[in-house]
C-alpha cells in the first residue's frame, strides 16, 4: 500500500546524523541525498524520506502521528532506540519494552527526532 514515508526537517545536517545513527544501528545504509537536498534511506524493501519542506515553510512534528520501523527482534529495538538518543533523538513514552496486547505482545521503543517527529521501533513477539 505504501511507496514511502518523508518527515520534514528543518536541519537536514542534523537530521542526517540523526537518521544514519538509526538505520546503521539496525544494518541499513548511511542517506543518499538527491540533487533537491532530501535524504533518502532505503532499507528492507522500504524507502524512508526526509525533506526540507518543498514550500519553504518551517517544518513541523505531526500530530498523532508516528512512523513505525519493524525491528527483527528486542535487542535490534534497543540498539535503534540507543542510537538514537545519542545522535540527539529524546526517548519518549514508557521505557523500551513489551506491551500486552489481547492477542499480540509487542516490544516497542519510541523517539523524538531533533524536529519533533515520532518515530517508534515495533518488534511483534511470537
């Protein structure tokens, strides 16, 4: 159903730190930059974006929204989740953990990144 996922970013040389802290942590590759300045991270068949915004306006966090990245296991959401903070991300929400859900127990690790954007680490437990 989806091509991709984009943020906006006001800094896109912070966002770049950022971003290649997340997805090296979890085996992806450091950003590719297009000629329009926007990063671009493809990894496990998905294409993840982040752009100055196009009408040259402030960007801003949406609110509500969350972008999921699926983890394969625990500690690959741990590892995502510390690199993050130490690339300038804020942990946000209950620690890194399981969630009981009727069903379905999910371990989960949310961020900020340094725009505001909520980004969640999902592992879905067997």
């Amino acid at each position: 159903m989806y091509s991709h996922m984009m943020v906006g970013s006001n800094n896109i040389d912070r966002s770049k730190k950022f971003y290649d802290a997340l997805f090296k942590s979890i085996g992806g590759p450091e950003a590719i930059t297009d000629p329009k300045g926007r990063l671009m991270y493809m990894h496990n068949n998905g294409i993840f974006m982040v752009t100055p915004p196009i009408n040259g306006e402030a960007a801003t966090a949406g609110n509500g929204m969350t972008v999921g990245f699926a983890m394969e296991s625990p500690d690959q959401a741990d590892a995502w989740h510390k690199a993050g903070v130490e690339a300038g991300g804020t942990s946000i929400e209950d620690p890194p953990g399981v969630r009981e859900n009727p069903g379905m127990n999910l371990y989960l690790a949310y961020l900020r990144d340094p725009d505001g954007n909520k980004l969640c680490a999902l592992h879905r437990m067997g």
